[in-house]
C-alpha cells in the first residue's frame, strides 16, 4: 500500500515529492460509457490525477435513498481513474457549486423551513450525516493506503464566500475520520478578504480558486498558509454560459501562460473544467445576483477536451506546457472528424396539457403551494389550476422560473423571474392552466434552497384566490405521451406546449449534435433520455447527443416545444454550436 502526506514543502506519495497535475471531470455529467475515453485524454495531456465533484442530489433524489446506478456509479468511475494509472481527488461538498441544480444539495431538504443552508444547525446535519453514511465507504476503500486511486478529499466547498460556522466544519471533518478518511483533509477558497480563513479550519490544508493573475494568488496564498505545497485547486481556464448571454471563451495562449506561472512557481493544480461534460435533464444551475439568470445545457466551459469529448486549442496549448515540466506520452488524441448531415421529421404530436392527467396526479390546496410541496417531483415541471369567474389582473407573489398561462387551452401569456414580471391581465373567465417551468436552482449565494413554482399569494383584482389544484409533469417514461400522440396532417410547424415523435435509423453508437433550428424553447429526448433543455435566445444552438445513447437500426426522438416552432424539422450535425463569442 502507499502512503500521501503533506511535507513542509511538497505533497509526498510514498515519501517522495509528487505534484499533482490534476484535471476536473464530473461523472454525472458525462456518460458512463465514455468515462475511460475522458480519462485517458486526460493522461495524455499529462496529467496524473483526476478531480470530482458528489452530486448529493443526484444520488438521493428522494429522502433516505442513495443510487449508485449507471452514471451515479462513483465507484466504477474512481477504479477507471485507477486503471489508467492515475491519482483522485474527490470533493464531495456536501454543498458543491459547479453551476449545478441547487448546488448539489438536495430540494427535498428545505421542505422542511426550519432546516439550516450549509449550517451546524441540527436538522440541516443531520441529512448530511445520512448522505455521508453511504457515500464514505465508496471513497474510504479506494483511498490510496487502501490500494485504491484517492489521495486528497475535501471538506465544504469555498465555504469562506458564504459563512465561517466553524463548528459545521469540523462536523464534517470528524465525520470523514470516524468513516476511516485517511488521506489529507483540505479546503478549496478564493484567495480574496479572509474567505481562505473562514472557509478552513487550523489543521486543514488550505488551496486556492482563480484563474489568473497566477502569481499574485499564489502569493496571498502563502501569506496565509506559510509551510505545506501551494495548490490552485480550481484553476479556471474558461467560464459557464447563461440562456441569453454569448458563449464565454479563454485564450488558449493566455490560459497557457497562468498554467506555466503555476508550474514555474512549483505549485500544484487541478484544471477546471478539463471536460466539463453536459448537464442533460433538469440538472442546471442559476444564478441570481438580482437578476435570475439560468445556466444552458451545454457545460463545455471552453475546457481543454470539448464537450463531445475531443482536443481542443487549448487541449494542446496546456500539453506543451506541461511537457516543459513534466514527461507527456507520446500518444496524441485525433481531433474531430466532420461526419454527414441528416434532417428528421417529427411525424406525430400530443398537446402536453390534454395528457396532464397522465403525467401526475393533482395535489388540492387552498393556495397555489410551492413545488417543494408536491411530494416526489422537484424539478422540470408543474401544472396549476382552477376556474375563474371573470376577467382581471392575475397577480402572485412571485414566478420560479417561468410560467405560461391558459384560458380553456388557449395562450393568454407568460411571466418571467427573469424579468421580474408577477402580473397579467386575464381578457375573461374560464378554466385556467399555468405550466410552471423550474429553470434551475440558484447554485451560488443566499438562494440556495429556495421553494420553486408559484408563489401566493394569488389574487385577481385583488382578491385572494383559493381552491387550486397542482400536479407535477413527469417525463422520466414518455411511454403514455406516445401512446396518445397523433399523427400530423397538412404543413407547417408544431404548436406548444406538445411533446412531437420521430424516429431515425443508425448504423450503430455514435456521436451526434442535435439542431433546432425554427424551434422555441423546450426539452428533447433520444430513446427517453433528456438530452436537457433547448432556447432559440441562445447562445447554445446544438445539443451534444453521446453516442452510446444512440442504438442499430431504429431509434426515438421527442421533442417537448413550449410555444411553437416554425418547422417540424431538425438536423443532426457533425460538430456543436455553442453561439457567438463576446465581441
């Protein structure tokens, strides 16, 4: 068995000096059977660690249940990474950012008020504490005095940007060490103020997050933790895209020359994101610094090896870097290949609210009740509705994230968080339908964990309203939508909200990148699974479609389009279009 400790000056393994040269991957973000693939580019980048996040929320979606299943399975991931030769680091939050839904902390968890947001309060821990309880043994036996692959673990995440509870920090460390947490304990913060001291604890190895100015960080760095290796443990080479915004890109030289600051200065690092992968589903994040602002499906981060998992610029950029330093192998990853176009027509179609009944069953309240509320489903969608006697100015409290308004199945309009929008006119009475749409859960900042969906009160003309029912829209089985849907007659475009139906045939797996071009805004799906969400505001024009979700012969495509589209087309392409660069 080996040994990793923290020297005076260096991270040893086995005694010896080791650097780490570390690159982000999250597994729950890309598909399991592309795993390898990713890793292995990784080494030969030159590389020798692999870095994750714990997605909490998505192993228990549902309190008291934990899954390891398919792309949940942190284990298989960890001893691929062990395969390939190389080190881990696993960061398992609870609480990780990443621009991932809620960051990463279950919605479940605030269905109770009183329970605390990344807090030594009672409740909040003690979720906490049953989550630890299945994943620690995942880690603990793979750690590397165990044989196994790991070598740093990290407690919270950049915690001294949100609070400085050091009683909720040392729970987590001692929950770590009861569990047989061997390896190093360190914290990741920005290298700004005193978030490097309020996010650690005395005894915990403390790293820095930035991605420029390499040299001035490390400095502050040292400042505050004289002995022990320096360590960037998020260097950021590129950045995330919002719906609406341009797609964010880094020089690759630039990104370069802050790679060889780092190594010139004999710190270690691990590059955020080397593969950011996709967040397929309902799985984004948000941000809201006063304005809600949505994160797009594509996690592509400008990263080294792109979404579709191929070298990029700065792929090569960083490799040369390295093997100033370092030895690189000598093997070198092929770059994308143009594969042919192909157009699919959606041939059958099914109105979403005529098939409610068959995608949740009502829950009655006296006022439109948050989705925390509705037991079971927390995310994508929700549909609220009652009878109104007359027209008037429908008001709520408030609108999470986006809700489109019906009047006996007719659009009368829509109301957007992000455009801070709670009140429509109603033209007359009737049956009302609100389809509520989650965009994401606030990932960063005071908004953790807030409720989604609409919040009361609600009134027209004043008057409070009572008597609603709610349902969740699931579309984890689009078996009852196909069974309903019909086929098209005449030309032109689909009509929203509809969930449309096309098939297509293959040779075999492979790669491919799905165009909507003259759709609005919607989710599409490829033999069930949730590719995630589609926007015509951009910047995002392509979804990446991983090829082993793509079988011989004949294959499903469905498309759930919110307001309309213009066309019943769509392309499959042979490379992505993540929109225009920031001018």
């Amino acid at each position: 068995m080996s040994t990793f400790a923290i020297g005076d000056h260096d991270f040893l393994l086995d005694g010896e000096p080791f650097r780490i040269l570390s690159g982000a991957i999250h597994y729950f973000r890309v598909h399991p059977d592309q795993w390898a693939d990713r890793i292995h580019k990784a080494r030969l980048m030159g590389l020798n660690t692999i870095e994750t996040y714990v997605a909490w929320n998505e192993h228990s979606p549902a309190p008291g249940t934990f899954s390891t299943d398919g792309g949940l399975d942190l284990g298989r991931f960890l001893d691929l990474v062990a395969a390939e030769g190389m080190q881990a680091i696993v960061r398992p939050g609870p609480y990780i950012c990443a621009e991932w839904d809620n960051g990463g902390l279950p919605a479940w968890l605030f269905s109770d008020p009183t329970v605390g947001v990344r807090s030594s309060e009672a409740g909040y821990l003690a979720a906490v504490d049953s989550f630890m309880e299945s994943l620690l043994p995942i880690v603990v036996e793979r750690q590397i005095t165990r044989g196994g692959p790991i070598i740093l673990f990290q407690i919270e995440n950049e915690y001294g940007a949100y609070g400085a509870d050091k009683a909720y920090l040392q729970h987590l460390v001692d929950v770590a060490k009861r569990a047989g947490v061997e390896v190093p304990l360190f914290t990741c913060d920005q290298p700004f103020g005193t978030m490097i001291e309020d996010g650690s604890l005395p005894e915990l190895h403390k790293t820095g997050t930035f991605g420029s100015r390499a040299s001035e960080r490390l400095a502050f760095l040292h400042e505050r933790q004289p002995s022990g290796p320096l360590m960037c443990a998020e260097f950021w080479n590129g950045w995330f895209d919002n719906w609406g915004t341009h797609h964010h890109r880094t020089d690759a030289a630039a990104s370069a020359a802050e790679l060889e600051a780092l190594l010139t200065a004999g710190a270690s690092v691990n590059i955020y994101m080397f593969h950011g992968g996709t967040n397929f589903g309902f799985t984004n994040g948000a941000n809201d610094k006063g304005i809600y602002e949505p994160t797009i499906t594509s996690y592509d981060y400008d990263a080294p090896l792109s979404e579709d998992g191929f070298p990029t610029d700065k792929y090569f950029a960083f490799r040369d870097v390295i093997a100033k330093h370092f030895p690189v192998p000598e093997e070198v990853p092929a770059r994308r290949a143009e594969v042919p176009e192909s157009v699919v027509a959606v041939a059958s179609t099914v109105p979403l609210l005529q098939a409610a009944d068959m995608l949740g069953t009502p829950l009655q309240s006296a006022g439109p009740v948050p989705v925390s509320e509705a037991a079971g489903e927390y995310r994508g969608f929700h549909l609220y509705e009652r009878h109104v006697a007359h027209g008037g100015i429908l008001a709520f409290g408030g609108i999470r994230d986006r809700a489109q308004f019906f009047l006996d199945s007719l659009p009368v309009g829509i109301l957007s968080r992000e455009l801070g929008e709670r009140s429509l006119a109603l033209p007359r009475g009737g049956h009302l339908q609100i389809l509520v749409e989650d965009q994401g859960r606030v990932n960063y900042g005071p908004r953790i964990g807030e409720a989604k969906g609409l919040m009361g009160p609600a009134t027209l003309d004043g008057e409070e309203l009572e008597g609603w029912d709610m349902r969740p829209l699931s579309l984890g089985d689009l078996a009852p939508l196909r069974s309903m849907a019909a086929e098209f007659s005449g030309s032109g475009g689909v009509a929203g909200p509809s969930v449309s139906f096309a098939s297509f045939t293959a040779a075999g797996p492979g790669d491919r990148h799905l165009r909507l071009d003259g759709w609005t805004k919607g989710n599409a799906f490829i033999n069930g699974f949730n590719l995630g969400r589609y926007w015509s505001r951009g910047p995002q024009r392509t979804l990446y479609v991983p090829g082993p979700l793509i079988r011989e012969g004949v294959n499903e495509l469905a498309i759930l389009e919110l307001q309309g589209s213009s066309t019943r087309d769509v392309r499959f392409v042979s490379g992505p279009d993540l929109g225009p660069d920031e001018k």
